[in-house]
C-alpha cells in the first residue's frame, strides 16, 4: 500500500521558490500569446480515458463517488486540456495556444522513492500542423530554461512518427514492436537487429530501424536511414521535416542546444510526430517533456492537431533552488509576428528579438501549406 504521507508536505520550504518559478514560466506563456487555462483535478473516468494509454491508466488513482461513478484525479495535463478543447473550446479561432499550472496525481518513481503529487508547467498550441508550430514550442521552452538562468541543458528531439513508420515497414506484429522500442529505447542497436532477425525482416530494413537506437549522432541517424530507405517517399519526407527543424534551429542560434536524437521514442502514447525531451547532468529525471499529438483530440471530438509541452516543475526547483524569478512583469499588447513556411528563420528572429526585450509577441504562419 502506498504512504500517502509521501505527498507534498504542506509547510515545504520549497513552496515559495516553486510559486516564483511557475510566475516566470507564465510570464513568458503569456509573453507568446498563451493564456492561462483552468481544468478540474477530479475527472469521470470513463469520459478522460480515451486519451490515456495503458501505462497512465495503470499509475493512476481511481474511486467511486457516491452516486457510483468511477471517477479519476487527473495523471496528465494534456489529455485533459484535450478534452476541456473538445468539450468546451471548439468553437474558438485557431491556432489556439493555453498554457497551465496544475497539479498531477499520480504514482511515479522519483528520487529514489514513489512520488503521488506533482506539478506540472506546460502549453499546448493547438490546430496547426508544420514546422512553423514545431518550432515555436521548441523556442518557448528554450527561453522560460533561459529566464530562469538555467545554462546546463540540452534538448533531445525525436520523431515518433518516422519510428512507426520503420516499425511498419519491418512488418513486426504489435507485440514484437513492443520489444523493439524497448531495446531502442535502451539503446541497444544489437537487440533490435536479433529480434528483426529473428522476426525474418528484410536486412535494409532492420539497419533502417536499428538506426534508431544508435548513438552516433542524429544527423549521421538520418543519413543511415536516409540511404538505406532511398526509395521510401514518406520516410524521405519525413527525414527531410526533420532537417528542416533542425537547420531552423540552428539558424536561430540554438543549434549546440537542440539534439536529433531518434531514439527519443518514450513518454506518453498519444504523440504522432516530433517527440522530446529536455535534459540536464544536474537533474535526476527529465525537465520537460513535449511532442506533437495529432489524434488525441480527436478522441474525444473532431480531429485536431496540436503541439506542446510540459515541464517538471519539482525538477526545475532542484536545479534551480535558490534563483528565483526577478525579471520585469511589464505587460504589452501582443504584435503579429508573421513567419514564412518556406523560409521561417527571418520571422522567428524578429520574434525572439521581441521576447529578449520582453515584449509579447504572437506568431502566425503565412503561406500553411506544410507537411505534418
């Protein structure tokens, strides 16, 4: 049985510093045009579980109510704004970009010991696919680690959707990908060529999919898959969104920061497309979290594409501990910033020259005509 006495403790001497820390990350939310969204704690299970895989489900707290309904506290913020979208929002302009301070409940090991209550900071940009998207997620995060004067990090960025793409090609039934992803998520490229082996898939194949859980490097992962697939269209297409990512990154001065990295293939089933994860020598689990999720709306109304993130904000507090929050609060009028889907690093520039001086800014994608 779990000791609930593991829960946060009420007088934690990190509360303050937790406060100042989820005011600056908002801060700069707001600074990129998302706004504050409030979703309950408590949710009807049968209603939420649509978007939770079985992994969520099974670290959950579940109860019945008194009049009998089979109700959840909340494991994960996204699949909840999902739904709050789906339910309540649907019928506002898109893209539409909120972002939140909430409270997850559930059982994770952390520390050393088993964790119940966490929380969690994070934005969700939803009804736009392509790169213009990707990316700003990708700078939003980059400047709350900056504003709060974190400099040991980097970002690990995977592609869920090229994965599933070798893993089909490969023919392996569900169960066989299963152990596959486990051994590319261990790093073991040997592992995944003995169960392909095994399994009797083509060779080019199984040095495709081994790829995946190589430590070479990113780049040199995509050249491999690149050459061996030559002749798979959507498996070129989606090497040459990566690269595109990638190189706009890098032109933006956030190259030696942002990490292909394939292998980044865990974390909640609902992601479809770019995966990542935000690492740091100091910390002793992940600092955040994100991807692309272009079907979990959709199960709980009409299908809808999104983007986003969440950090760990008692992870942040261990790095940080003593740095706190002490940058101006002045607000402004948020200003149209148009970024171009052929050529985006001129309009992403001009965004981040307004967020270095700490003025709102909103990003919108002229000519949307992007892959996904």
């Amino acid at each position: 049985m779990f000791d609930f006495q593991q829960a946060t403790p009420a007088l934690d001497r990190s509360v303050s510093l937790r406060r100042q820390v989820t005011a600056q990350a908002m801060q700069v939310f707001g600074g990129w045009g998302y706004r504050e969204i409030q979703i309950p704690l408590l949710e009807h299970f049968d209603a939420l579980k649509r978007g939770l895989d079985e992994d969520q489900i099974a670290r959950s707290f579940r109860f019945v109510d008194r009049g009998g309904n089979l109700m959840v506290l909340r494991p994960d913020v996204t699949p909840a704004v999902a739904k709050t979208y789906a339910y309540q929002l649907r019928g506002l302009p898109l893209p539409l970009r909120v972002a939140y301070a909430n409270k997850v409940v559930r059982i994770e090991r952390a520390f050393g010991a088993e964790e119940v209550e966490s929380y969690q900071l994070g934005a969700e940009r939803i009804g736009r696919k392509g790169l213009v998207a990707d990316v700003e997620v990708l700078l939003v995060v980059l400047e709350v680690l900056e504003r709060l004067g974190l400099r040991r990090f980097h970002i690990n960025l995977g592609d869920h959707k090229l994965a599933q793409l070798l893993l089909s090609a490969t023919g392996a039934p569900r169960r066989i990908r299963g152990e596959v992803e486990e051994a590319i998520l261990s790093r073991d490229p040997d592992q995944v060529r003995r169960i392909l082996v095994n399994l009797g898939t083509r060779s080019r194949y199984i040095d495709a999919t081994s790829a995946l859980a190589g430590l070479e490097g990113g780049l040199q992962q995509l050249d491999v898959i690149e050459k061996t697939l030559n002749g798979n269209t959507k498996v070129r297409e989606r090497i040459a969104y990566l690269r595109d990512v990638e190189r706009t990154v890098d032109e933006l001065g956030y190259g030696s920061r942002v990490r292909i990295d394939l292998g980044e293939l865990d974390g909640p089933g609902y992601y479809t497309g770019i995966g990542f994860s935000v690492v740091s020598e100091g910390a002793s689990r992940r600092i955040a979290r994100g991807g692309r999720y272009d079907n979990l709306i959709g199960q709980y109304g009409a299908d809808t594409p999104a983007v986003g993130f969440s950090f760990s904000l008692e992870t942040l507090v261990e790095l940080l501990h003593p740095k706190a929050s002490r940058t101006s609060r002045k607000r402004h009028n948020h200003e149209v910033v148009p970024v171009s889907t052929h050529s985006p690093a001129d309009g992403f520039e001009d965004a981040l020259e307004r967020r270095r001086n700490n003025m709102s800014t909103r990003i919108v994608a002229r000519d949307d005509q992007e892959t996904s």
